[in-house]
C-alpha cells in the first residue's frame, strides 16, 4: 500500500504576505453592494413610471378578463383598463393587490428591471446599489441636511456654497432631479448661509426607509446599518458628516 501522498506548502514568507494582501484588496477596492428591494416599505402612493407594458403582458398571459381582476382588486373595470394602457398608473399599493391577483411579484420586477418612479408627473430615478457617493450623501445628510417631516422635501445648509453646488451635482447624479440653491441671510450672520431643497417625496421616502433617517428634528442619530454591515463603505460615510460638521482644531492645550 502506498503511503498517502503528502502537499507542503511551498510558497515564501513574502508569497503568504503578498496572497494576504490580494485578499485584502478585494475588499479594500469594492465600491458598492447591492441593495435589497425596498419597495415593499416605501411609501404606499409612489407610482412605477412606465410600468403598464409588464402589467399587460402579464394580463395578456393570465387569461383573466378584465371585469375580474377589476373586482378582484376593488376598482372599476376603466380603472383596470387605464392601468393596462398607461393611461393611469396604479400606487405601490395597488401593485400589490395587483401581484396577489396575477401570482406575479411586480414589485421584485420593477426593481430587477431597474425601474424609475413617479408621483405628481415627477420622475427620480432611486439606486439599487450602496456605492461610495451614496456612502457619502447620505452621511452629509445626516449632518447638515433633514428630511420633511410632510414627506414632500428634503434639504441640506451649508455656509461654503460650493459644497451645496457639490451635494446638488450629486443629487442629480443619485436621482437625476434637479433642486435648487437659495442665499439665506441673517441678522446674528456676517455672511449668508447656503440652502439646497429638494423637493422629491419619492427620494424623502427611499432614505427613510433604507438609511433610517427619521423625518423632521433630527433625533436619535446613528450610522445606518447598512453602511456598519458594509464598512468599506465607513470612510465615505465618515466623510460627509465630517465636512457637514467636522472641525479642527490648532493650537496647545
């Protein structure tokens, strides 16, 4: 009988530390995970933007007609046929009754299929991913910026006007809406103060929901779970709410 066959292990110190390294390197040079469907908690009256091509396809295969799942859903047969054509766009709510009715999860397709969202004839268009810039946004939030307490807006001060043009391009960047920079005095202030409002109640509710920033005065802050579950993520985030509210100091005790 042959004896068993032993492996060594034949790579150098220097070899172990540079396989180390690489390992290491696959986390240290990650931008982004990807976030998980958060559409069954937004806000119930947030509508999918040109989402009826799907709903009729769906229709088309099932069968149904359209009086049934009109009833089935507890809207008039129009109403159903509105949705059908996109003439009228049915809520997350609806999309819901919608999903149970057909046997089809629109919501996990809205999201795969990287759909934007609309309320009022505004379109925003929401991540499905936590990237560095997302990282960093929401940690300036955190710091100098609030979310309506009305759900409507959500804005951010700062005295540097061109870290509020910054956060405008990045809003853009996120959302692809635009916001608006407003020049506010007072009379304790030798110099004025910046203002960026952005009056999005789709983007209010996504940070809400994904980041746990409660709406209205600021209490209770925390980094997001999201962002301590992911901490190559940390130094981003760190990164806004210092250049929110960080400061330092020179000089001797």
């Amino acid at each position: 009988m042959k004896p068993p066959i032993k492996i060594f292990d034949l790579s150098t110190p220097a070899q172990h530390s540079q396989n180390s390294f690489k390992e290491k390197s696959k986390t240290c040079f990650m931008n982004s995970v990807p976030l998980s469907n958060y559409l069954y908690d937004l806000d119930d009256n947030i509508k999918v933007y040109d989402f009826h091509k799907v709903l009729k396809e769906v229709h088309n295969k099932s069968g149904k007609t359209i009086r049934s799942v009109a009833k089935e859903i507890g809207v008039h047969e129009v109403t159903c046929s509105l949705y059908l054509s996109g003439k009228n766009r049915p809520n997350l709510k609806m999309l819901k009754k919608l999903s149970k009715v057909y046997g089809v999860d629109f919501l996990q397709i809205a999201f795969d299929g990287n759909y934007s969202f609309i309320i009022k004839k505004k379109v925003t268009k929401l991540p499905r991913e936590l990237n560095k810039e997302l990282a960093y946004y929401v940690g300036y939030l955190q710091g100098d910026g609030y979310l309506e307490s009305d759900k409507k807006s959500f804005g951010f001060a700062d005295e540097y006007k061109s870290q509020i043009e910054k956060i405008k391009l990045m809003t853009m960047d996120l959302f692809e809406i635009e916001s608006k920079i407003y020049e506010l005095f007072s009379r304790l202030a030798t110099k004025p103060c910046y203002h960026l409002l952005v009056n999005s109640f789709i983007v209010n509710s996504f940070i809400g929901v994904v980041f746990g920033v409660n709406k209205g005065i600021k209490i209770n802050l925390r980094i997001p779970k999201i962002i301590l579950e992911n901490r190559f993520l940390l130094p981003d985030y760190i990164s806004g709410l210092y250049d929110a509210d960080g400061q330092i100091f020179y000089g001797t005790d």
